[in-house]
C-alpha cells in the first residue's frame, strides 16, 4: 500500500530483477502501469520485462486525484460498446483472430 499525500492508500505490486530471489540493488528503468481496472490483469506481463531489466509497478488508482498534472489515455473512447470492438453495437470482425488459443 502506497500513501498518497490525501491520505488514501493505494494497493501496489512491484516486480524487480533479482538473483537467487533476492532483488537486485541496482538502479533500473521503471515501467509505471496505473490503473482502474484490476492489476492482476497485468501481472503476467511483468517476468517479460524484468526479464529484460526493468522494475514494473502496477497500481491501482481512485478517481478526481488532487495533485494529477499529466496522463497519457490508452484505450480512451467516449464509448467502448460505440467505438471499441463494438461499431455501433456490432463486433467488428477485425477483432476475430481464429489463431487465437491455437498454438
């Protein structure tokens, strides 16, 4: 849990290189992943990137944030049923990947 300066805690995962599972005490690059949407989502992720020397934070976040300068929106659609996978209400069949689960 990570405090704010609100007071509000935030739930934090931290994924960092390590040896002999005993994190490294170097400085890395970080991948800082902020979210609404539930961390363990990304979880699987984190071993491809601190494979390759990264630290990654995943955090999950609460709305109207007093202090927010900057973000940078992914997957920002006014709507998602509208403008997502979804034109108009209808799958997109650009969205179909067949290959997919088939390895």
């Amino acid at each position: 849990m990570i405090p704010m300066r609100d007071g509000i805690r935030l739930c934090t995962d931290n994924y960092r290189p390590a040896r002999n599972g005993v994190p490294v005490q170097e400085r890395f690059p970080i991948i800082l992943d902020r979210t609404p949407y539930g961390k363990s989502f990304f979880a699987s992720s984190a071993d491809y990137f601190v494979r390759r020397r990264y630290v990654v934070v995943f955090e999950g976040v609460r709305a109207n944030a007093p202090y927010v300068k900057a973000m940078v929106p992914r997957n920002a659609m006014s709507n998602f049923g509208r403008y997502g996978v979804r034109h108009n209400g209808a799958f997109e069949l650009r969205f179909f990947n067949p290959r997919l689960g088939r390895r």
